[in-house]
C-alpha cells in the first residue's frame, strides 16, 4: 500500500496525527491534495458543524475552550478549527490561543488546527471547509470553526457550517453596526460575551428589537444569550441552544436544504476557479495579452468581441489537445 493510502486510512480510523498530516498537505497545496480530498470525501458529512464568529477580541475562543469541554463531557468528539483572516504577522495571536486551549484541554481528546491567510495555498475558506471535511471523515462528530468577523471571513463561515453562533460584547455599540457587519443575516444563535460588564441587557434588547422589525421571514427565531465565558456563566444555557438548532435542522429536510445550497456555492466557485485557470494557463504563459490591448489600442478590434475570441479559442485548443486536468 502506498504511503499516502496508509495515512489515509489511519486518519479514517481516528488517528490525530494522520490527520493533521493530511490537512497540512492540504494546506500546503501539496500534489496530492486532490487525491486526499477524494478519499476522503465518501466519509464526510457525519459531523455538526458549528461556526463561531464575532468581532476581535469578544471572547470567542474562551467561548469555543467551554463549549468545547461541555461537548467532551457529553461524549462527542471534538475538532476544532481556529481561522485567522490576518497576515501571518499578526498570526501569533491565534498560534497563542491554539496553545492556550491544547493545555486547558490535555484531559480530553480535542483536535485543534490553526488556520492562516499566510500558510494556506488556494484561499482561506476553501482550505478551512477541505480540512474540515478531512476531520468530518475522521470521526469528529463535532466540529467548530472560530472567525474573526471582519470583512469577507463571516460570510464563509455561513457557508461551511450548520449553525453560526455570533458573539458580541456589551462594547458592541449600537445595532446598526452590528447589521452594518452583516452579522444580522448570518446568526443562527446570538452570543452576548462578556456579560458581567455594563450594557449586556441592552445590547441584547436591541439584536431583540432588530430581528422583530426585520422583514425577513423567518423560520427560526435566533435566540439570545448573555454569557460571561471567562467566568463560565451561561454556558449551559448556550450548548442547550447551540442543540435546539440542531434539532430544528433536522426537522423538514432543512439540514439537507442549507447543505445543498452550500455545495451549490462551492460547486459554483471550484468550477470558475477551474474554468479560469484554463483561460489563463496559454494566455500568460504566451504574454499574449499586451499584444491584445495594442490591437484594442490601435481599435483594429474592440474588447468584447477579442474577449469572446480567446475564450472559445482557448476551449476550443483545450479539448483538442485534451489537456483538462
Ligand atoms: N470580562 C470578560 N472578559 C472575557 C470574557 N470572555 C473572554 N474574556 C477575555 O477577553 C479577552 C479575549 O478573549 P479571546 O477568547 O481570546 O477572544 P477572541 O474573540 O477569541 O479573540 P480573537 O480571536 O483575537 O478575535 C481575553 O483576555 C479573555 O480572558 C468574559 O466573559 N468577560
Ligand atoms: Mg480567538
């Protein structure tokens, strides 16, 4: 058996080490990424998985160390998966935090992995959903994924997991920011951290005020809860939460629903992504185009219609040649 196929086997049967060797091949963009992802994929889609997303510093990842310890104590398997949107100059904050949850959590069997925008070759949110599918595989029945809330990293997160918590802090300011960020439309359960601080009550009025005036239909009423993490007080409260979700998922094919709509999205960006990786392969390799803008240039062509050209040329060469991956 090839070396490969062994580390794939064992990561099937559990193994945290075979795993984590895969996923940093992943990462990496290594050769036999695809190869990974394709054995592995017929074993995915057992796991729940959970994201967790909020502005910096909300308190997410004390939040994810006890949900994390509650999901042990109830016997469910753990994985966890830290993505950090940053350069990997500021990275060092999240390689802390994997640090500081690995001591917390000795005693139990967590599989934690750090993500960032500095390591991952092929984009952030497509390496994070291929890793977590590789832990979905391995067993993990539950799997969380933290994000910073900032920019394009909520929205990913929406589309990799089943039930979005999204963490505030009394500091949160007023609710139109926090619909400006778009948390709004992506929270399935709303998290008010840092709850033994002044404001907490009022913030979460206002997230009460903002889904009962939003026009949306909704069919699940995106519950509140006031939790203070670092002092470990409503955490209960919110793993019940976390599990009424679940259980509306699994009502009405909805789970079935949501993961169709996100494999429609993926299914969407891999085939662009391949599409125009094609395109491009001759064009720069050639560096054809600055002949092309000085045909535009002198107006001997316009460029719709020298867009429209290469296009079908560059498909037409591609399929004689045979040369589709
Ligand atoms: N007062 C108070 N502090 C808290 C609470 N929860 C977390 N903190 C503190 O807030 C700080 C940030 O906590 P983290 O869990 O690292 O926050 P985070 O959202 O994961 O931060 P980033 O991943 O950097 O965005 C730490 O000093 C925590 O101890 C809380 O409920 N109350
Ligand atoms: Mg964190």
């Amino acid at each position: 058996m090839e070396e490969i196929d062994r580390l794939i086997e064992k990561s099937l049967e559990g193994e945290k080490l075979a795993t984590a060797r895969l996923i940093s091949m992943v990462e990496r963009g290594d050769e036999r990424a695809s190869y990974i992802l394709r054995k592995v994929y017929p074993h995915s889609g057992k796991a729940y998985y959970i994201g967790v997303t909020g502005p910096p510093g909300a308190g997410k990842s004390t939040l994810v160390d006890r949900l994390v310890k509650l999901f042990c104590v109830n016997d469910y398997s753990v994985g966890v998966i830290g993505v950090d949107p940053c350069s990997p100059f500021t990275g060092g904050a999240l390689l802390g935090d994997r640090v500081r949850m690995n001591i917390k959590h000795k005693e139990w069997d967590v599989f934690f992995r750090s993500m960032s925008a500095g390591r991952v070759m092929g984009g952030l949110a497509k390496t994070t959903k291929e890793a977590s599918r590789i832990l979905d595989a391995s067993g993990r029945k539950i799997i969380i994924i933290e994000t910073v809330g900032v920019g394009q990293s909520e929205l990913d997160i929406a589309q990799a997991t089943d039930t979005v918590l999204v963490v505030l802090v009394p500091e949160s300011g007023d609710s139109v920011q926090v619909m400006k960020a778009g948390l709004m439309e992506i929270a399935d359960v709303f998290v008010v951290n840092k709850a033994d601080r002044p404001g907490a009550e009022n913030i979460a009025l206002s997230i009460q005020g903002m889904l009962d005036r939003s026009l949306r239909k909704r069919e699940w009423k995106p519950p509140i809860f006031l939790t203070s993490a670092s002092l470990n007080k409503g955490l209960d409260q919110l793993y019940d939460g976390v599990w009424s979700h679940y259980r509306h998922l699994h009502h009405d094919c909805r789970l079935e629903t949501r993961r169709k709509a996100q494999l429609k999205n993926e299914l969407r960006q891999l085939i662009e992504a391949q599409f125009s990786e094609v395109i491009w392969r001759n064009i720069i390799n050639n560096s054809k185009l600055e002949e092309l803008v000085e045909d535009v240039w002198e107006q001997k062509i316009d460029p719709q219609t020298i867009a429209r050209k290469i296009v079908r040329e560059q498909l037409r060469d591609t399929f004689e040649n045979n040369t589709v991956g």
